[in-house]
C-alpha cells in the first residue's frame, strides 16, 4: 500500500492537472459560445445556396460536367479535422467516415487534409496527400475556404478527379457532432442520374457555360465555408466536454485518494499506538 506521503504527492498532481482541465474548459466555453453564434448566422445562408445549385444542376440540358458529371474514374476526398487534440471522439469519427467512403467509392482516392489532426492520420497509413491546408481549424476566415474550394475545384477541371466528396463534422451541439459527407462535384445529387430530368427553360446571360463556370466554384468555397464553421463549433465544444469530464474524473480521483491517504495515516498512528503500548508493556514486565 503506498504511504502517506507518496499519495499526497499524487494528490497534489491530480489537483495539477484538474487546474489545467479546468482552465482549458474555460477557454474552449468562451470560443465555443462565438463559434456557435457563427453557425447559426451562416447556416441558412449555405443551406439556400446548396438548393439553388441542386436546381440549377436538375434543369441542366447542356453538358456541363460541373453540374451533370461524367464518367467516375477517380473520386477526391477531402476530410476536415482540428489541427489540435483534447476533443475526445471529434476527430477520429470523421476520420473512420473517411475511410469506409474511401473503401465504399475508391481505395486510391485523392485524399485532401486540412487540419494536422488529419495530416498526421493519413502519413502515418503512408496515403500520398494531394493538398495540405493547416493552422486555422478552430477559427477559420472565408479566404481558407476559398483556397481549399479552389483546389478542390482545380482537381475537378483538371480532370484529376471525377468527383469531389467533403467529409466534416457537422455540428448539433456541444455533446453531439456528427461526421457527414458532402459530394461537392458534381453539383446534381447523386440520386438525381436516376430520375427523370427537369428540363425547364432558363435563361443565361451571356450562356450558361460562362455563368456556370464561375457559379460553381463560389458554391464550393460556400459549402466549404460552412463545413469549416461547423468543424470550428463542434471542436470546441468537443473540447469542452471532453475537458468538463476530465476536470470531473480528476476531482473524483483526487477524493478517492484523499480518502486512501487518511486510512493510511490512520493505519500509521495505530501502528505507531501499538508500538507504544508494546514497548511499555515490554518495559512493565522487566
């Protein structure tokens, strides 16, 4: 059984540690309540951007791979993490998403990282990245998602890649996050190759392939955007939560050990009592 002192040493290291927990709780609360506050602006926005294109992509009657697609022969994946642990179960859920699509559409996909969360996951499974993006994921800014949108929509053009997927946590609520996947490209859903196509008339000025051209893209930096936003919220909510409880867990061990430390002073005065009394009866008897 440890003494005394060696438990008070390990109180006083749990007692530590719950300060830093604690402290790290308290920053995550304060970015959290913004990060939030952000979601709930954007998110309405994002969402009637993300019908409009479905709509424009379902009354196409030109080819325009952008919105209709082509022939699948390699699919892009890009996944967003956090550059940063202490989120408990945030980043590995999208992680594990990550690879059942990429099993599910495409073992060699091109695999895109933003977040060194994510960097560090796929070179440790030696996967080759095709872009990196880091150093942002808890407050993001519209120009990282443009770079990514961009490069995203470069691998498209290029031909590199036939379809775009987006995988990130959307977020409910500080407890819950939950890891999605978003085809970005192209824009019809997929669902939409197996049913009867719109074909209403519309109107574009000066055609639909320029104005489309340049539609396209904003509305993959948009749903980018919006998926960092999310990403920013659910991680410091995460974080949060995962500090909340690991400040809880350390108060309760720092009880637990408390109690073991007073048992064995107390083992330890009546030990040091029956000595005592041994001695003097040793001394009576002589």
């Amino acid at each position: 059984m440890p003494s005394a002192r060696d438990l008070q040493r390990q109180i006083n290291t749990v007692k530590n540690q719950a300060r830093v927990f604690s402290a790290l709780q308290t920053v995550s609360s304060v970015k959290f309540r913004k990060a939030e506050a952000r979601v709930r602006r954007a998110r309405p926005y994002a969402e009637n951007v993300e019908q409009m294109m479905r709509d424009v992509a379902s009354n196409a009657t030109g080819e325009i791979p952008l919105l209709t697609g082509r022939e699948v022969r390699r699919v892009a994946v890009c996944t967003l993490t956090a550059d940063r642990g202490l989120a408990g179960g945030f980043n590995a859920q999208v992680l594990r998403r990550t690879v059942r699509l990429r099993e599910e559409k495409d073992p060699d996909a091109l695999q895109v990282a933003s977040g060194r969360k994510a960097v560090a996951f796929f070179r440790f499974r030696r996967v080759e990245l095709a872009e990196v993006f880091t150093g942002f994921t808890d407050n993001p800014t519209y120009e990282n998602a443009r770079e990514i949108g961009r490069a995203l929509t470069r691998l498209f053009d290029d031909e590199e890649a036939d379809e775009v997927y987006l995988v990130y946590n959307r977020f409910e609520s500080a407890l819950n996050q939950r890891p999605v996947v978003n085809r970005l490209l192209p824009v019809a859903h997929e669902e939409d190759d197996e049913e009867e196509t719109n074909t209403s008339y519309m109107d574009y000025v000066p055609d639909a392939e320029t104005v489309l051209k340049r539609l396209v893209p904003r509305y993959v930096e948009t749903m980018v955007w919006q998926a960092l936003l999310e990403g920013a919220a659910g991680e410091h909510g995460a974080r949060m939560t995962a500090m909340k409880n690991a400040t809880d867990n350390a108060n309760d061990l720092v009880r637990d050990l408390t109690l073991q430390m007073n048992k064995a002073r107390q083992a330890q005065i009546t030990q040091e009592i029956l000595e005592i009394v041994g001695g003097a009866e040793a001394l009576s008897a002589g």
